[in-house]
C-alpha cells in the first residue's frame, strides 16, 4: 500500500478545481487505498455493489468514505435511498484520484522492478489504427531492440482519452488518431503513418469485377459509415468530401469498428471506405477498389510529454518518420 505522508504529495497534479480550496492542514496523511474505496464506489454508484467489488462489507466501506469527506471538506456524493451520485466536486476529485493511483501504481511496479533488476517501465495507450497498420508493432519492436529490460503496458484508449492521460502520467506514449494542438504546452506528436482509404465492396457486386471506379458509379448507392454520435466530425468530414468528390452515400447501417464495417459488407449489406492496409487481411466476401481520387485518409500520431526525454520513450517515438517507411512496407 502507497501512502502520501506529506501534504505535497497532492502536488504531483496541480489543478484549478474546487477542492483545490481544501484546507492541506486537515489533510496530513492521504491513503491511497481510500482513495481506491472513493472510485470504487464512484464508479459502481452503490455502496454494496462497490463493497462486494473490493471484497469487503458495506459498513466499513461507509465508514471510509465518510471519513474521506471529512477529511477533505467536501461533499462528494449524494445519496439517495437506492444509489448515490458524484457531486460536481466528486467528479472533478474523481479524475485527480483515478491519475494520482495510476501514478501510484506505475511508481510500486518500476520500483518492484528495479528490484529484480529489471529496467524502466513504459505505458502506451493506442487506437486499433496503430495495430492494424504495423505502427504499434514496429515501434514495440524498435524499443525493445535498444532497451530489453523495459517492462511494456498497453492500453487500448480513444484519441481524446490517450492526451487526457498523456498529461496525468496514466499514460507514456499515445498512437492516436486527433493529436493535440501544435501549440500544446504539454504534449509533442509527430505523424506517424498515413493511410489511405480504400473502397470495400461485397465480392458478388458488379463493382468488384472492375478494375476502377468514378463517384457516378457510387452516388445513391447502400452504404456502411460510422456513427453519427460517436465522432460528429469524422462523419461531418466524409459526408462532404463525398459530396465534393460528386456522390451522396445512402448510409443504411452504421458501425464504428473498421472489422465491423467490414463484416458487414462481406454480408452484402453495402459499400464502405476503410483504410487501405485492411486489405492484407483477405477477408472472404469482401473486395477492394483503389479510389485516388478520394482525397481522405486515416492518419496515426505518436504522441508524449514534451518534458519526458527518457531514451526508451523516445526510441516508442522517435523518429515518426522512420515508423511511417517501416509500417509502410
């Protein structure tokens, strides 16, 4: 168990929130492991779910987080007869206490594994774009080729979550899809790789006999896309540029993983655009068209914090162009 035995220890995540007017004096000695009762119970909402979840009964578990609360001079849950919810100050609390654990545990595995003589830790959060394209895989490869002893986490996270925990320290390296502004103070990213899109069309469709095809061949035609909720600008983006290449879509199903998309089609459910190194999987029912006339691509960033210079971070990221002309081949 990790304990914070002096009021600086909540320095390590500085922030602007409420709780931030807590007075550091009540707060002498901050138990990490109460802080891991706090987000159970945030993130079941039930004191009993969250006690049986940690192995424990409820009453103690009351108890903690009560003490919790009074410790801090904050209210971070109210309660009702079947659940209770984050207040506003519990949520912002929730987000520091997750980072300030994740911390913790990074620093009690590094030092277990220095103990054993083992080397430094890496944790890398990456989107299903870095795997299929070879980029994770080949920068895993790199790393460990300089740096064996490095003990290797991974993280399958979406791009906003990867530079949210990039800058809490959950996180060391992100393969990401949206980096960060240029001008981010925190974070540095490079491109990685670029993908193009490809045409995927079910195997028994006239389309998949020809050799090309022109926006005409594509306009009215059923169509698979991503969902509208789940990334409003990818969708906005394709719709567009599907107008100003000279066809509109008939989008009848929605699907946000690219397998699914591809499953789909290989159903005869309709066409769909997908990245092109997709095609080396070869899947059964489902041809590929090449669209150069189609100007949108899926990108893969590599991502870290500007102040993290350790060298088996940077051989996860540098150089990005190296990873593009190896993942490309």
């Amino acid at each position: 168990m990790w304990t914070a035995r002096e009021d600086r220890s909540l320095e390590m995540f500085p922030s602007k929130t409420k709780f931030d007017k807590v007075k550091m004096e009540k707060v002498s000695m901050l138990d990490l492991r109460q802080l891991s009762y706090f987000v159970a119970v945030a993130e079941s909402e039930n004191v009993g779910h969250a006690a049986a979840r940690l192995g424990m009964s409820q009453s103690p578990l009351s108890r903690q987080i009560m003490q919790l609360e009074a410790d801090l001079g904050l209210t971070l849950f109210e309660r009702s007869r079947q659940r209770i919810h984050l207040t506003q100050e519990g949520c912002q609390f929730l987000t520091e206490a997750r980072a300030l654990l994740a911390q913790a545990e990074r620093v009690e595995a590094e030092a277990r594994g220095l103990g054993r003589g083992e080397g430094s830790l890496a944790t890398v959060g990456y989107t299903e774009g870095a795997v299929h394209t070879g980029v994770l895989t080949h920068a895993i490869r790199r790393m460990q080729a300089q740096h064996s002893g490095v003990t290797l986490t991974l993280n399958a996270m979406r791009s906003g979550r990867q530079i949210e925990a990039i800058r809490t320290r959950e996180i060391d390296v992100g393969f990401l899809y949206t980096p960060p502004d240029d001008a981010d103070p925190d974070i540095v990213h490079a491109l990685a790789f670029d993908d193009p899109l490809i045409l995927a069309i079910p195997s028994g469709d006239a389309l998949a006999k020809r050799k090309s095809v022109t926006p005409a061949d594509l306009d009215g035609r059923p169509w698979i896309a991503s969902s509208r909720y789940s990334n409003v600008a990818t969708r906005d983006s394709f719709l567009a540029t599907c107008a100003a290449s000279g066809f509109t879509p008939d989008i009848r199903f929605e699907a946000d993983e690219p397998l699914t998309m591809l499953g789909l089609v290989a159903a005869g459910l309709g066409l769909a655009l997908t990245q092109a190194t997709l095609r080396s999987l070869k899947l059964p029912g489902v041809a590929f068209i090449q669209v150069p006339w189609f100007p949108l691509s899926v990108k893969i960033h590599v991502a870290r914090r500007r102040s993290d210079n350790r060298r088996h971070i940077l051989a996860l990221t540098c150089p990005a162009r190296q990873l593009f002309r190896t993942a490309k081949r």
